[in-house]
C-alpha cells in the first residue's frame, strides 16, 4: 500500500469509527469530529498545543534542535556523527521489512527513514503525514504491520498508554523497533518524563514477544554526554545560557572518542551504562 492510500487505515481517535474523507477535511462517521485534511496532511490535533520549551533550562539547545529538524538532511548528518549508533539502528531493523508492508514512524520528526514509512508527529515537521497525539492513534485495530519509535516514549505522559495503542494498532504478527534513552540529561523534545533499564523495558513491553533487546548507542556516547554536561554545569556560573553554550562546544570536541562504541558496544557488561536500547517485538 502506498502513502497515497492511508486514508484507508485511518480511523477517529476519539471513538475509532470510520472517517469520511474529503479533499480539505474529514469527518468522523460516528461522533461527526472534524478534522483537518491539507495538502494530503491529516491533522488529528492543533499544533497549536505543541510546548515550545521556552521554560526549560535547556530551551536555546531545543530551538536550535527544532530548527535543524526542519532540514532533514542536516539533522541525520549531526545526529549520526556526533553521536555514533554502534547497535542495531531502525535502518538496520527495516531492512527485513519488505516493501509494500504498511509501517508508521511515531515521533519522526523530519526524519525520513525509507521513503515508503509514514510520519506521524505531534507538529508538522517536513516529510509529517499525520499530525496527531500518540496516546490516541487515528487507525484501526490490527491495521498496521511495523510500528517505530525512536527515543519517544521518554517525552510522553504516559508510556504505557502508547505501548497499549502501539499494541491495539498492529496487526497480529505486526513487529516494533522501539528505542529509549538510558544514561543521559535531561533534554527537552518539548519536555522529557521517563527512564528505562534493560529490564525496565521488558516490563514495559511485556504484552510483546521479545525478538530482540539491546544498545542501540553505547556507553561511551554517553559517557562524552554526562562528562560535557558536567563541565557545562561547572564552567556555567549558574548561568543557563552558558551551560548551553559550552555544551554545543562540547558536543564536536569529545564526538571522536565517540567511536570507542564500536569496540565497547560488543561487551555485554556495556549494556548497564548504555545511552540508547532498542527493542524489537513481535505481536
Ligand atoms: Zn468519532
């Protein structure tokens, strides 16, 4: 199926009934919710609502991600050599999903991963197809085959909920390459809740069949993460504006020792100071 076509899968997120679609609208057949149809994006919600950090500490650094996020080619470039993804990348994950199956991106961003995955986000980022709130999927039950998510969960509410909709939304069989952060700061995307450890997460996903569980980026990426926050604190004179600063700095200066991941990532003992794990299931 084709992006053109995903209209098909889509259903009202506030009470899963069929929509009618229209060329600038479309209409839930059940409770009559309108929602937002634009130049083949589908809008579940107001971007509007969309946080844009100017309260966190970190809120110059979140504008200059949100910024480069609107160039997608430069976001993969900086996010791929100042930080090194030594483990099993969504790239890797996809290459044993055959084209034509229906795979949905949650939180994409601007990130385009394979031209025939759909981009749902919270805001309309270049490359978004679906702008809507990942705790309420506008698609029917056992409608999808391949859901990722990379580094989402940490920025949402509530986790469980969106596992339980990730769940309900996959078709049975349907797999996931999920990924969440470990060891590193706080960073703003527009806000950040939650942790998990190895363990952690086959308790969050325990309704899943586990293909596969591991570091996705290594210790030593964040290892270079805490070690420049600490010296932006240190260097910052309580001041967050040059704790960001220094942190930018940091960022270029230590990503070299970056690539010790390719070593340390093999070591099984690495896993308790990973940055990122992944999570591949099945349902
Ligand atoms: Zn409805």
């Amino acid at each position: 199926m084709s992006n053109n076509n995903i209209g098909y899968i889509l259903s009202c997120p506030n009470c899963k009934s069929r929509l009618l679609i229209e060329k600038d609208f479309c209409k839930c057949s059940q409770c009559g919710a309108l929602y937002k149809h634009e130049s083949g994006i589908f809008f579940f919600h107001d971007s509007g609502e969309y946080n844009t950090g100017a309260d966190k500490s970190d809120n110059l650094i979140f504008q200059i991600k949100s910024l480069i996020k609107k160039s997608p080619k430069l976001f993969y470039f900086l996010n791929h050599t100042l930080g090194i993804h030594a483990g099993k990348s969504v790239k890797d994950f996809l290459r044993n999903i055959p084209k034509g199956a229906l795979i949905i991106n949650l939180g994409s961003g601007s990130n385009i991963i394979r031209d025939d995955v759909i981009n749902l986000d919270s805001y309309p980022y270049p490359g978004v197809k679906i702008v809507s709130d990942v705790h309420k999927l506008p698609f029917k039950d056992a409608s999808v085959d391949v859901v990722v998510a990379e580094s989402l969960l940490e920025h949402v509410k509530n986790p469980e909920a969106v596992v339980k909709e990730i769940y309900r939304v996959l078709k049975p069989g349907g797999t996931i390459y999920i990924t969440t952060p470990f060891i590193i700061g706080f960073h703003s995307s527009p806000d950040d809740y939650y942790r998990w450890t190895y363990s952690g997460l086959r308790i969050l996903f325990k309704d899943f069949k586990e293909i596969e569980l591991g570091s996705a980026v290594g210790p030593t990426v964040a290892f270079t993460y805490i070690l420049r926050e600490w010296l932006a604190v240190f260097f910052s004179f309580n001041s967050a504006y040059i704790y960001q600063l220094v942190t930018l700095f940091l960022m270029f200066i230590l990503a070299p020792l970056n690539l010790l991941d390719f070593i340390l990532i093999k070591y099984k003992i690495s896993k308790n100071i990973a940055h990122i794990f992944y999570f591949v299931g099945k349902k």
